[in-house]
C-alpha cells in the first residue's frame, strides 16, 4: 500500500492545517452566516433546532439564485428539509400551471395560525 496518503497519518501538521482551513472556509459560507444571522428556527412551520437536529434547518435562497449570498442574509431564510423541499415543489407546480415563463411563485408565506386561540377555546369548553 504505497501511494500519496493525505490522512492523518502521512504528514500530521499539514492534514490539521488543512483541516482548519476547511472549517473556516465552510464557516465563511452561507449557511453558517445564516446560522448565526437568524435564530434557529423553520420560517415556515416555525419548528425550533438545535444540537444534532440542527442539520434537519437548511438555508433557503428566497430568488432561488444560489450565487446571490448577501452578507445581510436579505435572500435567506432558514426552513426545515420538509418545508424546504415543499417550497421548491410549490415552485416547480407553479411553472408547470404556466407561471410566467416559469417565474417562481412569489405569494407570500401562509400565515395562518390554526392553534393560535386554542388554549381560550379550551377554557370556554372548560368553563361549560
């Protein structure tokens, strides 16, 4: 087994340096910048990440243009896988049903809030 090894075993210094240039280069890119702009929540359905299910939150680019990162985040926004993939297949039944040109759909998000009240409705049927 000979050959150019590039693990931690051939040369250790340079395969830590390497590492810590990966990290700060991934650090540096969008979703860690998102990460630390925006709380670590799904802007849609409003579920709350942390620790190892932090990984489920993806970063979502509002004009779907993955080359416009603003440093502000202004095309950003955190959703959940699920919600995610529901957005681009919103967009992609959208172009289908003859948007224009294939425009992606620009309706804003749901904002109802089905359970918003439940806890008054509970406490009238209580109160029954």
């Amino acid at each position: 087994m000979s050959g150019n090894r590039t693990g931690p075993g051939s040369d250790g210094a340079a395969f830590l340096e390497q590492a810590r240039r990966e990290r700060r280069e991934r650090e540096a890119g969008y979703r860690a910048q998102a990460l630390k702009l925006f709380p670590p929540i799904c802007g849609r359905c409003g579920r709350e990440f942390s620790g190892k299910r932090l990984r489920e939150l993806t970063v979502h680019h509002r004009d779907h243009d993955h080359d416009n990162n603003p440093p502000d985040g202004r095309n950003w926004e955190l959703l959940c896988v699920y919600c995610h993939d529901n957005e681009h297949q919103r967009s992609v039944e959208f172009g289908i049903r003859g948007g224009e040109d294939g425009a992606i759909d620009t309706t804003p998000p749901l904002t109802h809030r089905p359970f918003a009240n439940l806890a008054e409705l509970l406490k009238d049927k209580a109160r029954r």
